[in-house]
C-alpha cells in the first residue's frame, strides 16, 4: 500500500493523496504558476517532499505569505521565471549551468552562475579580483598605531564606501583603488 502525505497550505491541512499523486498535483500547480493559468500568482511556495527514512516530513506545503526568501530560475519546460522558495529548492533538480542539465531530470537552471549566493554575496567583489585586501589590511594596521579614533573612524566610512561603489558598479580601475590608499595615508 502506497503512503498518504498531507497537503498544507500556509500550516493548514486541506487534505491529503498518495505521494505520486501529490507531485502530479506539485508539477501541475507549478506549470500554472509559471505559465499565469488558473490566477496562480508566481510568488506561491510549492514544495514537494517525498517520503523517505528518516527524512524531513513529507507532504505538499504550499505557502502563500510574503515573508519568504525566493530566488528567480529558469523554468526549463517554458524558458520563463520562476520564483523558488528556500524549502522547496532542496528537493528540486536545479542546474548551475548549461552542461549540469540532466535531460528528463533538471526542471530548473539559474540565470547566471552566481545566481545561488545571495544577493548581498552577489554585491561583494571576489577577493581575488581587487586590492580591497591590502587596503583592510592598511586600516588596521593604522589602527594599532596612536591615532585618534574619529579618524580611524572616518577611514573605515571611506573604506566602506569604496566597497558600496564597487559592488554597485563593479567597473572601478585600479586608479580608484590608488586614491583611495592616497586618502587613507593623508588622513593619518
């Protein structure tokens, strides 16, 4: 006899259906949401857990509220958006890439690869594409010298938005990087 797993929507019971039948219903719904069928808006949580051995719970959750961390991926079936909740990624078969996607297997694909950190990890520039290092580097070693603390104050504000305009604009020379070493030793 095939397990019965419950369908919640927003933590309440509506009912429940066999496992295969409930990811019909997951895959249906989500091809709905994507495609504006049925006024499924795109922003729902549809996820599906299996049953396993000793697993999390299974059953179709589908969530409605808005406080929920989602990310934007590609629907392969169609091509369109489609936004994914936190819980429901984790059972998915998400590729990163154009050669990760397994044909009949991988429903989804990131826009671009670095698509899977956040969006405050995107803003950051990669450590080893900047001199932002040696400047961090800079300010702390004047930091343990004498200096007065509003200035090690100010420092620390520059450096921060060298870091805000480069994550923003990512396209900053090295000339940039230079003035602003330039201003940090002018200020000590």
């Amino acid at each position: 006899m095939e397990q019965t797993i419950m369908i919640l929507i927003d933590g309440k019971v509506i009912g429940w259906c066999s496992a295969k039948r409930a990811k019909k219903v997951a895959d249906t719904l989500r091809f709905w949401k994507v495609n504006g069928r049925n006024n499924i808006p795109l922003d729902i949580e549809l996820a599906f857990i299996p049953p396993s051995h000793g697993g999390q719970y299974p059953g179709l959750f589908i969530f409605t509220i808005m406080s929920r961390m989602t990310r934007p991926l590609k629907y392969l079936a169609n091509g369109k958006m489609d936004m994914v909740g936190s819980l429901e990624q984790v059972y998915m078969e998400i590729a990163c890439l154009n050669e990760d996607i397994v044909p009949c297997v991988t429903t989804h694909q990131d826009f671009t690869p670095t698509d899977i950190l956040s969006v405050i990890a995107n803003m950051t520039p990669f450590s080893d594409l900047t001199n932002l290092q040696e400047i961090f580097i800079n300010a702390r070693w004047v930091s343990k010298q004498w200096v007065p603390q509003h200035i090690i104050f100010q420092v620390e504000l520059i450096i921060r938005c060298i870091v805000y305009k480069q994550a923003k604009y990512q396209s900053l020379d090295q000339k940039c990087m230079i003035n602003a070493s330039w201003i940090i030793i002018q200020m000590v």
